[in-house]
C-alpha cells in the first residue's frame, strides 16, 4: 500500500498495473435494446469506469454478465457478448472480479467498446487493525473495528436512523476460525488494492464511508468515499455478514447508548 491511493476513482483514469490486468478489448451486445437509450449516450464518456455484474437469474443465458454505467449513473449500457461470458461467469462465480473502461462509442452505430480488466489481489501484509464506518442521512450508521492482535471483530449499528442507542455485537474467534474465516475471506475483498478517494460528485447527498488501516503501531491508511466504491464492496459486506451469521464463534450481544 502506497501513494497509489491517492489517486481519486472518479473521472478517466488509467489502470494501475498492480492492481489490474488487461484481459481484452470487447464490443457489448445488446446496446440497441437498452432503455432510453439517448440518455446513456449522452452521459458516457470515454475512460470511464464500469461494472460487470453476473446474472444468474437472465431467462435467456444463464452465463449473462451485464455490463452497468460509470459507477456514479447506475443503469446498465449492455451485456459481454455470449462466447466471452461462458468464459469469465464461472470465474466471476468463484471471486474474480472483472471491472472495464470504456474504450470508444458511437451513438448512431449504437456501440459501446470496453477494455476489460482482471482486478489483481495484493496482499494483506502487516495489517494490525481495520475500522469502517458507514451511514446517510437517511439510514442506519454501522460501524465496524477488527483487531488482528485479539483476533476479535466489533460491531456497531443504529437501532434505527439518528436513534442514540445502537446494536453492539462483540465476535471473538479461535486461531483457526480466524484464519477460515477472517483472513481467507478478508483477502477476497482487496481492501490493500483500494483507492483513497472515491467520490461521486453528481450526487450530493446519500452514503458516506471511511475505512482506517493500521500497519503497526505508525503507519496508517485511511481510504473514504462518497456515493462511490470500489469494485470489491458488496464482498466487504458479504464478510461482515457471514462473520455475524456464524453460529460457533463467541459472540457478545448488547444495546449501548451513544
């Protein structure tokens, strides 16, 4: 983890070659189908980010992966033609994360051109401690502290919006319940590969988050974002959840005031 991370995610950006591999250059399928098709085009721009998200449920190809928006817009531009999607669905099934730029386009041809990118994992190295915090206006702030050093994961989160009570879970794990479940699945979400900034300025209100590393005792990362986030976020949540769904670790409910 170094001065990377203070490159911001919004804007044209040219992928690091640490934390991304080029896979290939595509043309989306299904661009013509799309709704309003006249507003995606008039907000696109060349260098921008994507987001290629699996659907298992499409009626018509159960390898589908569409292909969403520049981060900050949210509606999908299309989807990775057939023969390529039969390729990277069970990869992406199995925790490969696959992020694009947009190469080139032409709205009267009804076109959009991708680069295609494998995200690369960095490893967790030296880590002594994570905090996260995460709310809006209009929902609940949850906050999470792990401690490497206790092996323990302290959760926090409103009772309900602005409320000055909160849920306070306490997760302590054994040395082997740390490495299964913590460690191996911390890896997944890449947080060494994060940005420092990731912000969306097209909106101005809804989720604010922070993320706080510690390595050691002086070193200290902090990486935050507004209305943005990086590719691996939903698998950050995915984690929190699946430690507090855990049945056999000791785990310490309680309701605190703020």
């Amino acid at each position: 983890m170094s001065a990377k991370n203070k490159i911001t995610s919004y804007g044209r950006l040219i992928p690091d070659k640490r934390m991304y591999r080029f896979i290939c250059r595509v043309g989306l399928a299904g661009v013509f189908a799309i709704p309003e098709l006249w507003r995606v085009f008039s907000c696109i721009s060349k260098g921008e980010r994507v987001k290629l998200v699996r659907e298992k449920g499409n009626p018509h190809d159960k390898n589908a992966i569409r292909v969403d928006m520049p981060f900050h817009h949210g509606s999908a531009i299309g989807y990775i033609p057939r023969q390529l999607a039969a390729l990277w669905a069970q990869m992406i099934d199995h925790g490969t994360v696959y992020t694009g730029w947009i190469n080139d386009y032409s709205a009267a041809a009804k076109e959009i051109v991708i680069d295609v990118y494998e995200r690369l994992l960095l490893p967790i190295e030296n880590v002594s401690s994570i905090c996260f915090g995460e709310g809006g206006f209009f929902s609940t702030d949850f906050h999470v502290d792990i401690s490497f050093r206790k092996r323990q994961m302290i959760c926090r989160e409103e009772t309900e919006p602005h409320s000055m009570e909160f849920i306070k879970t306490t997760l302590t794990f054994s040395k082997e319940q740390w490495q299964n479940i913590v460690l191996n699945n911390l890896q997944k979400c890449n947080i060494c590969a994060w940005l420092g900034d990731y912000w969306d300025p097209m909106i101005c209100d809804g989720t604010q988050w922070e993320m706080i590393i510690r390595c050691g005792r002086k070193h200290r990362i902090r990486i935050c974002g507004s209305n943005d986030y990086p590719e691996e976020w939903d698998l950050w949540h995915d984690f929190i959840d699946r430690c507090l769904k855990c049945n056999d670790i000791q785990k310490i409910v309680e309701v605190e005031k703020k």
